[in-house]
C-alpha cells in the first residue's frame, strides 16, 4: 500500500489535522485523488488523521451488470461509445501520471454498496486505509469483482482480516446503516461528485487536485491551529 500519511485513527495527537474524504470504489478520480492528497500530505509534513467515507456513484448498477463500463458510461450518460472511449484514454493517462495503471478492457462494473460495507469493517479493524488502497487496486488495475462477498472476502483476507469474519459480517449487512450515514452526510454538506476533502471539519476540497492545493490547505489549517493556541 502506498500512503504518505503520518498517522492512523489509532495514533491521531492534538497536533493531528482530521481529514474525511467521501469517495467511491470504482470513481476513477477517487484514485487519481487518493495519490495526489497522499503527495500533498508528504509535502505537508504533519501528522494528518484520514477516514473515508461512503458515497455511491451508481448505486442502480447491477451486482452483475454484463456490459462494459464503457458501454455503462454510454448508457448511463447517453454518449456516443466513441466519445466515453475518449474520456476513459483521457482519464487513463492521468492516471499513468500517478503511478496507477488502469486497465478498463478487464474491470468488472459492479454495484459498490458492499464494498463500502466492508470499509466500514475494516475501520473497526483498524485497516480502513489498507483496505481502501487495495479495492481501488483490485477495481482498476487487476480486474477483480468488487460486488461480491466471497470475491470481497478475499481482497480481505490478503490484508491479514479474518475471511470468515467478512463473510459473516457482509452477509448480515451489519454495516449498512453507517454506509447509509455516510451517504445522508454528504448530502448535508451538498457534496454532488466524489472526491471530496473535507480538512479539519471546515474546509472543503472538491475533486482530484494537485498535490501543492492539499499541502496548501494543510499548512493553513496547521496555522489557524497555532494562532488559536497562542490565543
């Protein structure tokens, strides 16, 4: 897992800024973003707590829908198919700038209800952030089906959590109820897209910005901070 930030919910000290980010598993963005706010956070230097949250892009979206997602973007935005391949090459190429190897001729468009589900457990456990990098890796890179338990459970168990623990858990659907308090959150704030920062309780950052945007807002809430002690 790639992840420049100082601390995790555990470890977070007065001194630690709290960041929630409102994100999806198959948002393209959402990855790009992750990268650029964990390059921001470096070039911050501090310690910076992060917790994600749920938000549901498509949530219509068959568990098994058998298309493409070019051909699902196509339906779903009513475009020519060339012009979503356009927009996905587009896309892609950003991502290459990030280091992420997208791979859209094998990704699986799913519904992701389930996979936030089981962000939420991994929270529980402690590994929210490992498990977020590795449903982004599993969605975009390798292909994997990430609407499913028993395929859910394995991306699971290869961070160390307890399969049988997951599939019990996802299949009692122990953690819908924060998945939808998340979802009921975002729409408070009037947040429309993902990804979207909210740095400190107060100031939002909205979409896949650059790295010096991040570190900017960061260093501005570490200031706020020090005059409010000074005060």
């Amino acid at each position: 897992m790639t992840d420049t930030t100082n601390v995790n919910e555990a470890t977070a000290t007065a001194d630690t800024i709290k960041v929630d980010i409102w994100s999806d598993v198959q948002c393209p963005w959402c990855y790009i973003g992750k990268r650029k706010f964990e390059a921001g956070a470096a070039m911050y230097g501090g310690a910076v707590e992060v917790e994600y949250h749920s938000y549901e892009l498509s949530p219509d979206t068959p568990v098994e829908y058998a298309g493409t997602p070019t051909q699902y973007l196509s339906e779903k935005k009513g475009l020519p198919i060339a012009e979503v391949e356009s927009m996905l090459q587009r896309v892609t190429g950003i991502a290459e700038s990030v280091g992420l190897h997208y791979d859209y001729d094998s990704i699986h468009q799913t519904n992701t209800v389930i996979s936030h589900e089981l962000l939420h457990y991994a929270k529980a456990k402690g590994r929210q952030l490992d498990m977020k990098e590795r449903l982004l890796k599993a969605y975009f890179v390798e292909g994997r089906h990430v609407g499913r338990i028993e395929d859910l459970a394995d991306l699971a168990a290869e961070i160390g959590l307890d399969r049988s623990d997951v599939v019990r858990v996802l299949t009692e659907h122990a953690y819908l109820a924060d998945v939808k308090a998340d979802v009921a959150q975002a729409a408070e704030y009037g947040i429309q897209g993902v990804p979207f920062f909210v740095i400190d309780g107060k100031y939002g950052v909205s979409g896949a910005q650059d790295p010096d945007t991040f570190a900017q807002v960061l260093n501005q809430v570490r200031t706020e901070k020090s005059e409010e002690t000074i005060a």
